[in-house]
C-alpha cells in the first residue's frame, strides 16, 4: 500500500512539471507562462519530495527533515518568487497579451473618481 502511495505523489509531481513545461511552451504572454511555472513546480516538487519523503521514512526507516524543510521552503517561496518577477514584468511594461479582458493592475483614471 505504500509503494501505491509513494507513485502516486512521483506521478503526481511529474504530472505537474509536465503540464507546466507545456504551458511555458504555449501560454501567449509572459505572465500566463510564469503563471504556469510557479504553480507547476510548487506542486510538482512538492509532489515529488513527498513521495520522496514517505519512501524514506518507510523503506529506509529514516525521518528526514531535510526532505520537510525543502518541502515547507518550496510552497513558501516559489509563488511568492513568480508574483514577483512577473509584478516587476508589469511595472517594466512588458505587455500583456491581446486576449486579456481584464487588466486589474490597470491606473484608473483620476479625474472619474468623485
């Protein structure tokens, strides 16, 4: 039963890197690609190093708080690391893509507000 548990996270967490390979590849403007990369490699390492994790503390009989603290330090700085690079893409002006519809960073026009 373990064995199942320990592919299911390996599976997973390629699954994961996988799909974010391709959305790089094929997402239109550099925020939906860094979109992509943050959220697939924040649960495909995750993945990974769970299953990781669980193969170690049962086949080797080891706790391994390495193996933790990369887990807690990838979700912690892997989305806050894209929201920045792609926070500083925006005010540097790269631009979006033509099929966004909504642009909430967008300036408001000062002489509308009341």
């Amino acid at each position: 039963m373990i064995k199942i548990v320990i592919s299911f996270f390996l599976i997973a967490g390629t699954f994961f890197i996988f799909s974010g390979t391709l959305g790089v590849l094929r997402f239109p403007d550099v925020y939906s690609r860094l979109h992509a990369a943050s959220k697939a490699s924040t649960l495909g390492v995750s993945g990974i190093l769970i299953g990781s994790f669980i193969y170690v503390l049962f086949e080797m009989h080891v706790f391994s708080g390495k193996l933790i603290l990369g887990i807690l330090f990838v979700l912690m700085t892997a989305p806050v690391a894209g929201h920045m690079i792609s926070r500083a893409a925006y005010r540097t002006g790269v631009p979006l893509s033509e099929k966004t519809v909504f642009n909430e960073l967008e300036k408001k026009d000062s002489s509308n507000t009341p």
